[in-house]
C-alpha cells in the first residue's frame, strides 16, 4: 500500500462529531481516487479503503 500525505491529528479526531469523520474520509477518498488517474466505477472501494485507514490512524 503505497503511502500518503494524509495526515491525522488527535484533535481533529476528538473534538469534532461524525461529519468531520466524513470530510476525512472524503478527503483521503478522492487522493486515492487521484492516485488511480480519476478513473470512475471505485468510488465504494475508494471510500471503504479511506475509512479503513483513517480510522486505523484514529485509533493509534
């Protein structure tokens, strides 16, 4: 898994409620979706990844 820019702060995680989790997920979401030169038809395998590894960085 090739890594990213994406970066995760402790209080952007804790003090913001769900919909900062989902700009967060959206975020790193559309850099993978760049990453694959914007090609269409991934965007639940896009969004299922970003929330696989911006939680696993939540959790750390």
């Amino acid at each position: 898994m090739a890594k990213t820019s994406f970066k995760l702060t402790k209080s952007s995680s804790t003090t913001s409620g769900s919909s900062d989790l989902n700009s967060l997920i959206a975020k790193k979401a559309y850099e993978l979706f760049e990453k694959r030169g914007k090609q269409s038809g991934r965007a639940m395998d896009d969004w299922l990844e970003a929330e696989r590894i911006v939680k696993s960085k939540m959790s750390r």
